[in-house]
C-alpha cells in the first residue's frame, strides 16, 4: 500500500506523501483488529494518558474510531496543526527520519498488526503511529520539541562520518532519547505521573507494564546511557515535570554537540 520513500527529501511535494497508498486495500480483517485495538488501549489508557494525548484524541474524535484512511487524516492533521502525514513502507534511515520530522512531516508506517500482536508489537504499525503518536501532535509545546530535536539530531548525524564508531555511538544515544520520551515516555501532571510515550498509549500490555515497573525521574546522561530493545515491553521509565524539561535536554545535547543556533 506504500513504500519506503526513494524521493529527495528537500523536493517532496504535497502530492507524494501518500504516493502509492490506497485506502480500498484495507480488508475486512484489518478493519475489525483496528477496531479490537482501539477498545483495548482505550480501556488501559484510562487514568494512565496526559492531558494532550486525551485532549488530542477528543480533537481528533471520529477520525480513530474505524481505520483511518490516511489522506483524511492527513487533510485534517495539516489543518489543525500545520503537521503532515507520509505513508512508509519499513522503516525509514535515521537520517530521513529525524529530516522529515523536522519539516513537520510525520512517516506512518500503513499495515495493520495481526491477531498475535494485540498486546504489543515490536515493529510500528499503523495503529502504534496514528494513534500513539499523532494525538500529541495537537500540543503545540510538545511538537514543537518534536520538530526542534529532530532537526537538532539530524544535524548532528548529518555531520558525523558515515561508518565511523563516533556515528553508531550517537545512532545509538539518539534512539535511546527518542525511546525514553517519544516512546516510553512519562510526565508528571497535578501530582500524578501520566504517559505522553507512543509506545505505552497505542499498547495494552505496555501499559500494564508500566503499572508494574514504575518509574525514574528523567535525566539525560541517564538516558543516553540505558540499553532497551524495542522487542520486548521497555525496560524502565522516566518521567518529566513539563515539557520544559525536554526543552533543557535538547540545550544540553545542543551544548554537548557543540550547536550554536538557538532552539527557541
């Protein structure tokens, strides 16, 4: 239904991100195990989602309660807040990620996940991305930090030798900084900690996960330095007390990486 994007990321046109999707391809099936997903992470987000991921679903609204066709979602996403969505088949190059991410795009992988992987899937699915991620693209702090440290990252990489020991180093601390905030990520709201992770919300069983492990207060070297495998339900949590904090991470990795450009 899609592909892994060949195009040149800085010519994109509007008229390529769904380039390649065809909603009509859906099958009964993947209709109905999207429906069994939604009602199952509904009923494990309760009490455990932020405010702007709950805020978000409710601006979202019908858009989530049957599979959605992605040129609707991405009609509306682009209205309300200025984001856009790319169908993508696999998984993307770092590089091209964080690159897309800090034009605002956002690459959703388009197959649903089988009957098996209700619970949890180790591979990001529609589902995982449409609905972990794209409800919190609404608050306009916490896409704000999305596309500022996606293009902080991307330059780092951008200049650090292909192959080099120095590149698989800094793959693998960015990727743990996407994991423990984008992915398992928590924030702490009037006292209680909520989850804004896309991981934990489009996710049962890393939900329940969550309730039996806890959590740790967010702190970047931390972070940078906690192995996980997106295989397995994650390994800890940390939590912020405002979106602020993730501002201050990426003036740290800014200072760290010898950045200059203001963030703000």
């Amino acid at each position: 239904m899609s592909r892994i994007t060949d195009l040149n990321i800085d010519d994109i046109k509007d008229s390529d991100l769904l380039k390649g999707f065809d909603f009509d391809n859906y099958t009964e099936g993947d209709k109905q195990r999207w429906k069994a997903l939604l009602a199952g992470v509904l009923e494990a987000q309760d009490g455990v989602a932020c405010h702007s991921y709950t805020s978000g679903m409710a601006r979202l609204g019908e858009s989530f309660s049957e599979l959605p066709n992605l040129a609707e979602l991405n009609d509306k996403l682009e209205r309300l807040t200025g984001w856009k969505v790319m169908a993508v088949n696999g998984l993307l190059p770092c590089e091209d990620f964080y690159k897309l991410l800090s034009r605002k795009i956002f690459p959703s992988a388009t197959f649903v996940r089988d009957w098996h992987s209700q619970a949890f899937t180790g591979y990001p699915d529609i589902f995982h991305d449409v609905v972990g991620h794209l409800p919190l693209f609404f608050d306009p702090k916490f896409s704000d930090f999305v596309s500022k440290s996606s293009g902080v990252i991307y330059e780092i990489l951008k200049n650090t030798p292909n192959g080099s020991g120095d590149k698989e180093m800094l793959i693998q601390y960015f990727s743990r900084y996407g994991w423990f905030t984008w992915e398992a990520g928590l924030i702490k709201e009037h006292g209680t900690v909520r989850a804004y992770g896309g991981a934990i919300l489009s996710s049962s069983g890393e939900t329940e996960n969550l309730k039996k492990r806890g959590y740790d207060d967010f702190d970047l070297m931390e972070v940078f330095n906690q192995s996980y495998t997106d295989k397995e339900f994650s390994c800890r949590y940390f939590a912020i007390n405002s979106y602020d904090d993730l501002f201050a991470s990426l003036e740290a990795i800014k200072t760290r990486f010898g950045i200059t450009d203001s963030i703000n």
